[in-house]
C-alpha cells in the first residue's frame, strides 16, 4: 500500500488542506476541527477538482415552531467543500456529496508517523 | 485579496490561471482523443464589460458617448449605460473564477485578452472553434433605451468584429441583434452579415417582442438569403413580474432561461415561420433539452385539437421542432433515461449541437457528450463539431485547430 507523504503536522495548520499526486491519482487531505480526512480529488459531477475549492459552512433554513420562515444561517458544526468548477457540495466530514447523500467520494486513510502525516493512496 | 483558505492548485489569487483551474479536463481531453476530431462550443462567452472602455469608443452618437464615458471611472469594468440584473451565478464566491479572473495575466502586447482567454479555455478542454458572445449585454433586451440598445450592440459588434473576429481564425461569433427595433435588427444584417468571422445572428431572448410581428419579417428573409442562422439565447430577468414572484436564484435560473425561448419557439412555430422561411435555420441556446419533448408533447396535442388555430402549419409543431437546431448546454443529466428519450426525439445525432457555456458557472464539458453510453462514436463527433461544421459552413471537415497535446 503506497504510504504518500502529505506534510508535517506542524505545517498543516486547522482548516488548511493539501493535494498530494500519486500517479495519475490526485488525493485532497483535510485539517478540519482536529481531524483529518482525505478523498479523491475528482469531482463525481463532471471531474472537477472538487477538493481545491473553497470550504463553506452548510446554510440552513431557520423556521419558528409554527413553520413560519424566519431566515437562514451557516450551520455551527457542518462544513463542506465546494468543487470550483460548477459548486457541488461535499460534506468535509464524509465526503458525501450534499445534495444527494447516495453519492460519495473516494476516501483515503490519513497515517501520522512521527512528526508527518501520509496518505495511503489505495 | 484574501479569499478561503487553500492551496488551489498551488495558485496564488495574484496568478489565477484558466489552464491550472482546467488541468481536469485537459487530462480528460488526452484520455477520449479529442485529438483525433474537431471540435465546435456553439454558445461559449468572454466579459464584455471588462473591455468597456474600448467598447464604448465605437459609439458613433458624441452625446451618448460622453455620457456613458463619463459615467464609466477609468479602466472601470463597466458603464452605467449597460443594463444590470439582480443575480447570483457565482454562488456567493463558491465558484471563484468570478472573483478571480481579473488577477488572470496575457501576455502583454500580443493577442486581445478577451481572446487570448478565450482560446486558453479552449485549448484545456479540446475546442477547436468557439462562437462567442458577450456576457452583461444578454441582458440589453430590457434596457429601458432602445437607442441605448442599438448603439450600444452596434458599438460591441464592431470592437468585436475589428478586434477580434478579424484576427481570430478559432474565434467566430453570432452578433447581437438589437431586436426591439425591427428595422435596426434588419440593418445589422446588411451592416455585419458578411464580416470575418460573422457566422449567423443572435437574439437575446429576454426581451417583450414576439418573433412573429410583420416588422421583422424582411429580417428573416434576408438571414435565409443570406444562408446565415438565427439563434435565441436564454437568460433570467428577476424584475419580470412572473419570475418576481421567486425567492431564490436557483428558481429564478432554472426557469428563465428556459421561459422565453419557450415564447419565442411557440410564436415561431405556431404563427407558420418555419413554413414562410423554410430554409432559415434556427437554434435555440442554453435552455438545456428537457424543455424541448415537453414543448413537442405540448403543441402536437392541443394543435390536433385546435388545428384552425395554427392554419399555416402542415405539419405537427414537433415535426417542425425537429428541423431545428438545439444547444446542449446546461445538459440536464439526472436521469439518463430520459435524456436518451429526449435525444431520440430530437434527432440529435443530426440537430444536436454541443456548447459549454464557459466560463459561466453552469458550463458542460465535451465529456457530457463523449461519456453518453448510449451515443454512437459517429453520433458523438456529429453532436460534438460535425452537426456544427455543417450548419456554420466552418469546412473544418477533420482538422484539429486547438492544442490536446
Ligand atoms: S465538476 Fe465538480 S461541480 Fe461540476
């Protein structure tokens, strides 16, 4: 199983990301509160390079008991990255994509070993 | 500027790069062979208003040049003269080659950059021939101007026609016709029918004139004459009372772009055009195709109904509908079943044209076409560039003008 190198931990700040290239395989890795996650980064809408595109907070509807409308907010704890080419979304957590939760990207065990952390491109 | 934090490519925000944004499809272009047949984007856009200031010196009226130049701050990136809309394609920063694409560098000195941009996009993702539009000026069919509109598209047609298409062998266009002045719509034909590059006329569909008014009837026979089509292109206008009544974007795009071409191909078809015109080809762009077996089911059942409604017609709509030609873009592709019905019924392997829609938000790669399982290799060329080649006379037959080395 080929072990890449991603970055020194100390390097990798929180909310940062890295893209590692293993062959013709492209791997975007995570920070994200604590954890580390790593897909594939090719878009299942049209391949886009869906990892490299900005991390946004998920928007919800605010509605009052009543099921009136009283506007919308970024959620607290659900982020997810949006592919720069045409906006899908993907849960940085699952690597689900948002608008439809069956599809899911590629996802790749994160490895620490000593002060580095690597990818496990398989 | 600042913008998410991320590596993007290894792209600072001071280089962005159309090339490395596109690296996906460039790869995606060498592993289908792109090189090995051409390849036409029949509705593909550059930002007009970011060459304002050079646009604005082809107005002819001094009085309206001095009031759009003054309105407009040096290098501005656009004129108060132009019309504006209310609308969020870039997502709130989610696609951020809106932001960005100012920071993008040409090589100084060499070809328009509007150009030179152009043909960077093209190059990534295997398009040998792009007919270009502008991008704010879809929106002049409802500037409250009319003069405004006329000098204003004529001023853009000519920067467009001298600055680039002349120079451009890849880059061919359909110009702007200022449609709310039928007899100024029948002078740019006559004025820029036969310039380089020049390959058919476009009507910006969102606007309030119905395409069957005698006045525009010379128009059409001189566009038949002429061999040249003439295409619709959709877009939204959140101000019409209709589509005010929607709150977000997402229903504001989905439905206008496809509202009045809707008007326009009902009055087209239903007021006899096609058989007045049957030689003037008509294409119809970025609605995407599942409005196209819904308008055909539509018609061809309340015409077997009402036939004394549509006495010009001696055909059923749809029999019509397929004689035109259709763009592909925004292709709608959540269920591939229908999308295989839809393109069953509009013979696409012959009437079927491909378009990406770069660089707007919502654009389709070749790949959408080339990917389908259920298309012939032959099919897939023809919708590709072949169905093109023909209804544009491009002769470009096999050869590869971009670069899928
Ligand atoms: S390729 Fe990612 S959103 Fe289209």
């Amino acid at each position: 199983m080929p072990e890449v190198f991603v970055s020194r931990i100390d390097d990798f700040a929180e909310g940062d990301r890295r893209i590692v290239f293993h062959g013709g395989l492209e791997i975007g890795v995570f920070h994200w509160q604590g954890t580390y996650y790593a897909y594939e980064n090719q878009c299942l809408h049209q391949g886009g390079p869906c990892c490299e595109g900005v991390i946004m907070h998920k928007v919800e509807d605010v509605l009052a008991p009543d099921k009136t409308w009283l506007g919308q907010r970024f959620s607290a704890d659900e982020a997810h990255f949006v592919c720069p080419w045409h906006g899908y979304e993907y849960d940085i957590r699952t690597g689900e994509c948002v608008g439809n939760r069956k599809l899911r990207l590629k996802s790749f065990e994160v490895l620490r070993r000593g002060d580095d952390l690597y990818v496990v491109a398989s | 500027m600042e913008i998410q934090p991320n590596d993007f490519r290894r792209m600072s925000v001071e280089e962005f790069d159309t090339t490395k944004l596109l690296a996906h499809a460039s790869k995606q272009s060498k592993e289908r062979g792109y090189e090995r047949f051409p390849i036409v984007d029949v509705d593909s856009h550059h930002y007009e208003n970011e060459s304002m200031p050079e646009i604005l010196e082809y107005l002819d009226d001094p009085v309206l040049k001095q009031l759009a130049t003054a309105t407009a701050r040096p290098n501005a990136k656009n004129a108060r003269i132009l019309n504006t809309m209310v609308g969020y394609q870039d997502m709130g920063g989610r696609i951020p080659r809106y932001g960005l694409r100012s920071f993008e560098k040409t090589p100084a000195g060499q070809t328009q950059r509007d150009a030179a941009l152009t043909k960077r996009w093209m190059d990534a993702v295997g398009v040998d021939v792009a007919v270009l539009f502008p991008t704010p000026m879809l929106a002049l069919g409802v500037h409250p101007q009319v003069e405004v509109e006329i000098a204003l598209s004529r001023a853009y047609n000519r920067w467009l026609c001298e600055k680039v298409l002349a120079h451009e062998k890849r880059l061919v266009s359909m110009l702007y016709l200022p449609f709310n002045d039928p007899d100024a719509t029948y002078q740019f034909v006559k004025e820029f029918g036969e310039k380089k590059g020049v390959v058919g006329f476009l009507i910006t569909s969102t606007r309030y004139r119905p395409v069957h008014a005698n006045q525009y009837m010379k128009t059409y026979a001189l566009l038949e004459e002429m061999g040249l089509p003439i295409a619709f292109h959709g877009s939204y206008h959140w101000h019409d009372q209709a589509q005010g009544m929607l709150n977000r974007f997402i229903s504001v795009h989905a439905l206008g772009f496809v509202w009045y071409n809707m008007i326009h191909l009902a009055n087209w078809v239903i007021n006899g055009i096609p058989e007045r015109f049957p030689k003037l080809k008509v294409i119809w762009l970025e609605s995407g195709l599942a409005w196209i077996p819904f308008m055909m089911q539509r018609f061809d059942n309340e015409y077997m109904m009402r036939t004394s409604e549509a006495p010009a017609l001696k055909k059923l709509p749809s029999d019509y509908m397929r004689d035109m030609y259709w763009a592909s873009q925004p292709m709608e592709i959540t269920d591939m079943g229908l999308l295989q019905e839809t393109m069953r019924v509009i013979n696409a392997e012959t009437q079927l044209v491909y378009s990406s829609d770069y660089p707007h938000w919502d654009f389709d790669l070749p790949s959408t076409i080339y990917d389908l399982p259920f298309l012939s290799e032959t099919a897939k060329r023809n919708i590709l560039g072949g169905n093109a080649d023909r209804l544009f006379n491009l002769k470009l037959g096999t050869k590869k003008l971009a670069n899928v080395a």
